[in-house]
C-alpha cells in the first residue's frame, strides 16, 4: 500500500493496518482490512473518502458492518469505518420536526433516542443494529415501515470532497435497495440523513419499543449474524423456503442456519466465510431446483473469499 496515501491518512484520522475485519462484523468473520481507518467526525469521514479516492485506491465504507459478510480473505485497498455520532434536534420544520443524524449513529439507538425525548415515527427501527448511512444503503425496514417513510434528505461527501444535498426521491429507496445498491449512485460516502418525527408520548413510545422488542426476542435468535440473509421474494417470506427445502437447522462448519428463524445463518464459534457462503449457495441451489426461484441475498459479500 502506498506509504504516502497511509501517512496522509493517518493526519486526517486514526489509520490501522491489516485490521482484522471479524472484529467489527456482526458475523464475526471476515480476514484483514489493508488500511482501515477509523472516521470519528463528519470531517474526518469526508476528507478521509476524498483522500483515498483522490490516490485511486479501492475504497469501501464500513457501517455497523451488521449486512456484510467479509470474506476469509479480506478488503484491499481503504476501508473506512463510519464512526460519526453526532445529532442535531429535533428542531421544528413545518407541521413536525426534523432531526439531523451522522450517517454513524446506529438505527436502533436513535429510535430509542427519540422515543425516551417524546419523538416518534421512527420507534420500530429499535432493533435495526445498523448505522443511519447502512441504513439508507439498504432502506432499512421493519414491521411494513421503511426509512424512505420518514428521510427527508441525505448529506453526501464526493472524490473531490465537495458536500451536496440528495433529496430522498433521487435515492429510489425501495424494499432493501437504493440507487446506491443498484450502482446509480457511485463514488460519494452518506454524511448525515434529516428524519422527519412528530412530537408523541414517551409512555406509549417505550410501551411500543417493549412490544418490539418482546417480539425480535421471540422470533430471532442471539448470537453473531447478520440479520436476513435473503430479502423476501412475493409468494413467501425467505425462512419458508429455506425451510422446505430440508436447511432448519442444517450446518456447515461453524455456520448454522437457525432452528428458530430459517432466514438467519448463525456463526456458532469459528465459522469463516466460506463456511457461510457455502450455506447461502446451498439454500440458494436446492430453492431453485424446487421452486423454480431465484432469492435475492440481502447481505452483501465484500472483499475476497478464497
Ligand atoms: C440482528 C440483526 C437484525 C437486523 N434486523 C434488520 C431489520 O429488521 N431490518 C433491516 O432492514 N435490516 C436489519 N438488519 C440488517 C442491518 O442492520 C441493516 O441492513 C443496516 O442498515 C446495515 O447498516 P450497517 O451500518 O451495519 O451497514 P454495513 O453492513 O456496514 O454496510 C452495508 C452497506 O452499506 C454501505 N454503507 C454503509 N455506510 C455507508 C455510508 N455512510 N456511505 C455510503 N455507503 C455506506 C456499505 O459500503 C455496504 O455496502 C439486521 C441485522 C442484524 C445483525
């Protein structure tokens, strides 16, 4: 890796070298990061991005790392993790209020956030362990409500580190994709999304939170995964099919689909990523040898795998 693009690196922010990834992967697996870096600021995430691509070296930001599976072999170039925190408002905007989040904040803690400061619309995200810029990414979603419901806007930093303002309609959020998934939208790094909240009872909100809460417990295992492995196709949620094709429970190495929920493969101690992949190739053949169905990974697999 080029000494010079490392040192300018490491003046922006803290830079790290051969980072093993599993560190910071809700699957906890995934080989070493080249040169990580670790972007505490929305400056830092900014000019860190633009340095790396103004060098022309391969560049990929990390959230939460809680929809990626990183591969045995991990990512060359510059990875830059995402650990922005800061929150602006609520503030009033019209008939609600809008509040300015650091595309690092997680999700999940900023709908609690809220909830316990009397603001909601964003409550059933509580269990959604990403960062806001994952989140916009994926249009991240749960209990029939998405983030495209309630984004406003997004802040975005380019190659040339120049600051511009996405209006939510040119980011065609969609269920579990975006014009950054699609490719349409390239080379820029999210600095920070405006939600839309509404003024509400904290009581009820926490009573909500509770009912969520109770309800993931019930229904997704613990442990180190990634979520939904699959998106759903239209006839039947993914767990269905994984399920009649003979996967409950079925394990590959360390790597488990779950005998709880069938959509979540579980890292049950030293599982790799081949181990998983394997699976998700698994479940993906026998579905399409029965059914006739191509499923859709939601998880994205990064880096190199052999
Ligand atoms: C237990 C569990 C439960 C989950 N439940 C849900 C759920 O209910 N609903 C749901 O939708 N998802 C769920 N997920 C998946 C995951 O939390 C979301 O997809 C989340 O939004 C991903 O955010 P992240 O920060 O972890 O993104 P990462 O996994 O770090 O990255 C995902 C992608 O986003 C890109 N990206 C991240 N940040 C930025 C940025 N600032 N700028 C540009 N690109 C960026 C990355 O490059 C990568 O391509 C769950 C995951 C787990 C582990």
């Amino acid at each position: 890796m080029n000494e010079e693009l490392i040192e300018a690196l490491s003046d922006i922010a803290e830079v790290r070298l051969d980072e093993p990834l599993s560190r910071h992967a809700t699957f906890g697996v995934g080989g070493p990061a080249d040169v990580y870096v670790i972007a505490r600021t929305e400056d830092e995430l900014r000019l860190a991005y633009a340095k790396a691509r103004a060098h022309e070296a391969a560049t990929f930001i990390y959230g939460s790392g809680s929809n990626v599976l990183v591969g045995d072999g991990g990512i060359r170039g510059v990875t830059i993790e995402n650990r922005t925190s800061e929150v602006e408002g609520p503030a009033q905007n019209g008939a609600g209020y809008k509040v300015r989040v650091a595309s690092g904040v997680s999700f999940a803690t900023l709908a609690r956030r809220m909830a316990s400061a009397g603001y909601g619309g964003i409550e059933w995200a509580c269990g959604i362990p990403g960062s806001l810029g994952g989140a916009v990414v994926s249009n991240a979603g749960a209990y029939d409500r998405s983030l495209k419901d309630v984004l406003k806007s997004v802040r975005t930093g380019d190659a040339d580190g120049n600051v511009a303002t996405v209006p939510t309609d040119d980011l065609h959020l969609e269920y579990r994709r975006s014009a950054f998934t699609e490719g349409a939208l390239a080379d820029i790094v999210l600095l920070s999304a405006d939600l839309h909240v509404d003024e509400a009872d904290p009581s009820e909100l926490r009573a909500r939170i509770e009912e969520f809460d109770a309800d993931r417990k019930a229904s997704q295992p613990p442990g180190r995964n990634c979520g939904s492995v699959f998106k759903n196709p239209p006839d039947h949620p993914s767990w269905w099919y994984v399920d009649q094709v003979g996967l409950r429970s079925h394990r590959i190495g360390n790597a488990q689909f779950s005998e709880l929920h069938t959509n979540f493969i579980l890292n049950l101690g030293d599982a790799t990523a081949r181990d998983i992949v394997q699976l998700i190739e698994l479940a993906e053949a026998r579905i399409k040898e029965q059914f006739d169905i191509d499923l859709e990974r939601e998880v994205a697999l990064i880096g190199e795998f052999e």
